[in-house]
C-alpha cells in the first residue's frame, strides 16, 4: 500500500481487517458445524483501512519516519485503496491465512533491518480466547473443518516469535473479541497459525499491546462504520493522546491507552456505545507520533445536579471572552478546545436554579470533564 525508503532507522505498519467470512453464519461457501454463533462483519476493513490512511496522511515520528504500510482486508465488496500521499489506488490483498502469513514474515524482515525500528501491528476482527491464548480468525477460517483454527493467528506464539525481531519497539493495537468458546477451551492451548517460531527469551524488546476490551468480553463496531476501539485509537492518536511531559506533544504508548479507555468511558456514559474496557499487556513507554501543533482536547461540561442540565445555558469563556454557547439539552455539552484554561458558566433563563460558575479550568489530554455546580 505505501512504501518509502528510509535508509535508516523507520517505522513499518501492518494493519489487517476481516469482515468477510465465508465459512461462518451468513458467507457464501461452506458453513463451518462448530461456527460459534459467529458471522458476517462489516466494521473491520473500514477500521483498518481508516488505520492505514492515518498513518500514511498524518503520521510523524522524525526518528523513526514512516517506510511501509501494509494492509489487508476481507470484504464483502473488495475496494482499492487510495494512497492519500501518493495518488495511486491499489488493490487490497485479502486477508486470508496464508497471505496473512506472508504479510508477518515480510514485515517482520523489515524490522529487521534496524534495532531502532518501530513496528505496529494492527488487527480487526472475529477474536476468540482461552486464557492467554487469542485465536484472531483470518478470512478462511473453518474451511478445514478438521483443523478450524488452521484459518487463525495466535497471536500470543506470534507475539512471543516477535522477540526474534531486531527492532526494538513493537505495538499491539488487537480490535477483537476476547470471549471464550469451546473450540479455544478444548484445544489444549492451540490457538491457530504460528509464522515466526516462538521465543521466550527476549533482547529487551518493548512490546505493549493494547486491546478493545477485557478477556473474556465481547468488542463492538458499527454496521458500516468504524469500530469504537478503531475511532478512539485515531482520536487518541490526533491529539487525545497528547503528552507534553517531554518539552513537546507527543503520543506516547502511556498516554495512547489513556487516551482510548477515556474516550471509550466517556462513549458508554453518554450510552453512545455499550460499554467496554480496554486494557494492555507489557504497558512500557516510548514514543509513537510527534504532534506537529498542540491537541484540541474533548471537553464534557454538565452540570451538577444533572437534572438541571436540561434547563442550563452553557458557557465557554477565554479571558472573559465568550468562546461557544449551547441553549438548553437534556446532555452534556461536549466540545474541543485547545490546551489552556478557561471560565464555564451555566445560567437559567426560565429562572430554574441559580446561576453556576467554574473559573480557571486547565484543558488538557487526554479530556477535562466540567460539571458546573447550581442550586435551585
């Protein structure tokens, strides 16, 4: 999909989507007896292609620039992609086991070629699970009906064969399922394909993985739309995820978690999305993306009580000036603002409650929650 030479140290992306299942309820070809209740899906290949494109249009990291993006999608109806950088539209390998196989291995290579190599691996998809053990399901998964998991990554024995790899950084973004069944419960560990064979012993790799949800949870998309985890990672990737601890803005593998399971809260509170935890594995920090401005930030103002938000008049204010306003509506008010402080005000033109004032509220990421206090 893209591809710069760096002649140095670079970053290499592998963003995989499946949505099309031939094999589970609702495919086209032969239905798989022991299917699991699983079927079609129409988020991931939007997910993972929005991934590739926001790497290639917006990432940047002067160390270590961006020299492949590779990305591979089950759909219902294939569709090129178009290279925002470069103009050209390709076709889109599918995500089948084996070309799954390959894209590793050849991504992996490319890590090779120097220990200051940052690699990001992204999936989207059917997942399913047994302990430490994730079972990711390729596009061809159950067509050996002998050996199902013959159509999956196991993504533990992969991760764990990443140790082999010579670069150093390495990050996890797993947008799946993590339920339990019982082909993963009785398969004595087995959790599909393994392309690079394990080791234990690492070199001191950092290798952090951040997942949509909880073992044993369920992970949610949207009927031809992003997934929640896909939306909330580019959200915390844009600026949510902002940190400036380091004398500029940056998103940081710390404060890219922190970011997502904030913006994946605020999602559930609001009953926007059902809700869902994103946890992480080997959470150790460096460096993804360096912003080239300072974050706009989320911003949720309510009030307290809640009850009187459906009468309140909110506020923003620089400087005494007025920024936005939002008449009465039975929901907070979210807005974005960049990092500063700022004066929120709640007033009552039905004469409800007393007026209610928040002065000298610090903005910052990965989003500043406002409730503005009023009594009747």
């Amino acid at each position: 999909m893209h591809q710069v030479p760096q002649g140095g140290a670079a970053t290499h992306i592998l963003a995989i989507g499946v949505g099309r299942y031939p094999h589970l309820v609702g495919g086209t070809g032969p239905r798989l007896p022991d299917h699991q209740g699983l079927g079609q899906l129409t988020s991931p290949p939007i997910s993972a292609r929005a991934v590739a494109d926001w790497f290639i249009a917006n990432f940047n990291n002067p160390g270590r620039p961006l020299s492949t993006v590779r990305l591979l999608l089950s759909e219902d109806s294939p569709q090129p992609f178009m290279n925002s950088k470069t103009g050209l539209v390709i076709p889109v390998p599918s995500a089948t086991i084996d070309t799954i196989a390959d894209a590793f291995k050849a991504w992996k290579a490319d890590g090779d070629t120097y220990p200051d190599n940052l690699m990001i691996f992204y999936f989207c998809g059917h997942g399913i699970a047994n302990g430490a053990f994730t079972a990711l399901l390729a596009e061809d998964f159950g067509k050996d009906t002998a050996n199902a998991l013959d159509g999956a990554i196991d993504f533990y024995r992969n991760r764990l064969g990443m140790n082999r790899c010579k670069a150093k950084q390495q990050l996890y973004l797993i947008d799946a399922c993590r339920t339990t069944t019982d082909m993963t419960v009785y398969a004595e560990d087995y959790a599909g394909r393994v392309f690079v064979q394990p080791q234990t012993k690492s070199a001191g790799n950092l290798r952090p993985v951040l997942y949509s949800t909880l073992f044993g949870q369920q992970a949610y998309g949207r009927v031809s739309k992003m997934s929640y985890f896909a939306e909330a990672l580019l959200a915390a990737l844009s600026g949510a995820g902002g940190d400036e601890s380091q004398g500029d803005w940056r998103v940081r593998t710390s404060s890219l978690h922190l970011a997502i399971e904030a913006n994946l809260t605020r999602k559930a509170n609001a009953g926007i999305a059902t809700a869902q935890i994103s946890p992480a594995d080997d959470l150790i920090t460096f460096d993804v993306h360096y912003m080239l401005a300072p974050p706009q930030v989320p911003v949720i103002v309510s009030c307290r009580p809640l009850a009187a938000l459906a009468a309140a008049n909110l506020r923003c204010l620089l400087a005494g000036a007025l920024l936005q306003e939002r008449v009465p509506a039975n929901e907070a008010w979210e807005i974005s603002l960049p990092v500063g402080s700022y004066d929120f005000e709640a007033t009552f033109p039905g004469g409800q409650y007393q007026p209610g004032r928040r002065l000298g509220q610090y903005v910052y990421p990965p989003e500043r929650n406002v409730p503005v206090e009023v009594a009747p």
